[in-house]
C-alpha cells in the first residue's frame, strides 16, 4: 500500500467529518428553532399584558356599571352575580390554556425529527415518515 492509497485513516476520517457536518447542521436547526420560540414568547408576553391591561380597565369599568344600576334591585347580592361571573369565567380560561399548552408540540420537535431521520440512515433502516408541518 503505497501513501497515495486511501487508507482505513482517511475514510473514517471522512466518516468523522460527515457526522460532525450532520451534528453542526442539527445544532443550527436547533438554534434557529429556540429563536423563533423565544420572539414568539416574547410577543406573547407583551401582548398579553397589553391585553389584560385593557380588559381589565374594562371589566373593572362595567362591573361598576352594573353593580350600581342593579343595585336597587338585588342589594349585596350583585356583587356575588358578578364574583361568581368572573369567577367561572376565570375558571374557563385556566381549563382552555390547560388544553392549548398539552396539545402544542414539544420544544425542538423538528430538531429531534431530524435526528431521528439521521440515525436510521446511518443503521441503513428506511427513515421514519416525516409529519407535514
């Protein structure tokens, strides 16, 4: 074998190299999916508290409203209707975000996909079917 001759070295060099370039490519999707994650929080979190600022001023300003136009009517009694209101309305919402958050996919969902795809080629298996996103 004379050193021209590409030896047992450079092919599990060259194997090395293309996992490593594998790995690198999955890091950077990675990467690229925890900024996209962390706008989309951040956008949330802003608006949301915009949004509960508003509704809240809302709430508190027809709750008044009608506290005191029924009030000669009901008494001390409007003010139960109107806990008892917000209090199941309060109560939907937890049930409804409760719901939304278990049915999101998981962090890195693409990511780990991609692994998955990337280690059955490298055992020679057919990759799993990919989800259209």
């Amino acid at each position: 074998m004379s050193r021209d001759d590409p030896g047992l070295l450079d092919a599990v060099l060259r194997v090395g190299g293309s996992v490593f370039g594998m790995l690198q490519n999955r890091l950077e999707l990675a990467s690229i999916e925890i900024a996209e994650a962390r706008e989309q929080l951040v956008f949330t979190i802003v608006a949301s508290f915009a949004a509960v600022l508003l509704l809240g001023g809302a709430v508190v300003a027809l709750s008044a409203w009608i506290a005191v136009a029924l009030w000669p009517t009901l008494g001390h009694a409007v003010l139960v209707w109107i806990a008892l209101a917000y209090g199941l309305a309060g109560a939907g919402l937890l049930m409804w975000l409760r719901a939304k958050l278990r049915g999101d996919p998981p962090l890195l969902a693409e990511t780990l996909a991609e692994l998955r795809t990337d280690a059955a080629m490298m055992r020679s298996e057919t990759p799993p079917p990919r989800n259209p996103a």
